[in-house]
C-alpha cells in the first residue's frame, strides 16, 4: 500500500472528524493515526474543540429557550395583571354608577322638616329646610286650572355613595330649597307635600290624585285659601 503523506491526512481530518467520509478513506485515515502521534493528537484536538464547540451552541440554545420562556412567563403575568387592573377599575366604576344611581327616599320626621315663607326678588318664596343629607330632589306641580291653584310635591333622596362616602359635616348641613313664589299672577300654591312612596308616580303619563295624597306627607299649607 502507498504511504499517505501526514498532509493529505490533515486535510481529511475535518471530514473525518465531522464523520462525513466513506468507509474506505475512514480506514485509511485510523490506520495512519495508529503510527502517526503528531496527526493524532491533531485529531484528538479537533475532536475535542468540536465537542466544545457542540457544548456551547447546545448551552446557548438552552439558554436562549430559557430566556424565550421567561419572556413569555414575564409577558403573560404582565397580561394578566393588566386585565386584572382592567376588571377590577370596571367593577369599581361600575359599582360607583350604581351606588350615585340608586335613589333611597327620605322619609319624613318633623323634626328634620321646617318651611319658611321668605322675601326673594320682591316676591314671597317657599322655602323648605331639612336637616339631613339630601343627594337630590325633584319638583312637580299639580294644577287646578279652574280655581286657579296648585299643589307643589317634593321628592327628596339619598344615595348609597353618599351616605358612605360624605363626611359628617355635609351630612348635618341644613339644606335649604327654594320651592317657587307663593303668589304666582297666574296661579297660587295651596300645599307641599313630601312624596314617600313610589317616586316613579311623579312621572306616570296620567297621575292619580288620590294615590299621590296618599303615598304623600302635607309639609306646608296655604292658610288664606
């Protein structure tokens, strides 16, 4: 057999190595490594610098799957708290709609009620005062167009907001509401009453009379009718 020159063997060893040579050649090549230390310690050192290098690539590839992983993880929890924020920010200002939606109706005590009659304009006003807290009210008038008169009611309520959320002081202050003049040109106003019932009658296409006496309490009264 020729003697194959340790040139033509360094040539062939990254093939070698790599393990992408024939049968043929791979016997050539061991057989000149088992009488040739100086190429096998070359082929000794490439193995060796592939196998590290193998180790490095497959290290940054674990790594650079851990890394994938926790980016997502970090993006998922990132998500999930910004919905939960979300949901939690849509419960709260939905529960603060219902709370300043719901009308809770005062109900009368005489000692919370006082109506004045009150100079305003050059015109006597009716003024009412309670002593309490009072979100809002309404003000519907009743007339008797044939004897010229009319009967004023009041619908006076609170809300669950702010009898949690107003302070002390708010909720002692005496509110003070103008009614209307008392001796209009047109028409004169004979009563005030408090609406303790349902407070959608106010509004009914077609009031009944007897039902609004009913379900109301008489605050002030015209003396002179």
């Amino acid at each position: 057999m020729d003697i194959i020159s340790c040139q033509v063997i360094n040539d062939l060893l990254p093939l070698y190595v790599d393990d992408v040579v024939s049968e043929e050649t791979r016997t050539v090549i061991e057989n000149h490594l088992t009488e040739c230390r100086e190429c096998t310690i070359k082929a000794e050192r490439m193995k060796w610098n592939m196998e590290k290098e193998i180790k490095e690539k497959a290290a940054q590839a674990e790594k650079k799957a851990l890394l994938s992983a926790r980016e997502k993880i970090r993006k998922k929890r990132i998500i999930t708290a910004v919905i939960s924020v979300i949901s939690v920010t849509l419960v709260m200002i939905l529960a603060a709609f219902i709370m300043r939606n719901i009308r809770i109706p005062i109900k009368f005590d005489a000692n919370n009620f006082r109506v004045k009659i009150e100079e305003e304009y050059d015109e006597e006003w009716l003024y009412l005062y309670y002593d309490g807290l009072v979100s809002g009210h309404n003000l519907v008038g009743m007339a008797d167009s044939e004897r010229h008169e009319e009967q004023m009611y009041i619908e006076m309520y609170t809300t669950p907001w702010d009898e949690i959320f107003k302070n002390k002081e708010s909720r002692s202050d005496k509110n003070r509401i103008g009614i209307c003049p008392i001796d209009d040109e047109r028409i004169k106003v004979t009563e005030l009453r408090l609406i303790t019932g349902d407070l959608r009658m106010m509004y009914a296409p077609s009031r009944d009379y007897d039902q609004l006496m009913e379900s109301s309490v008489l605050l002030w009264e015209r003396n002179d009718k």
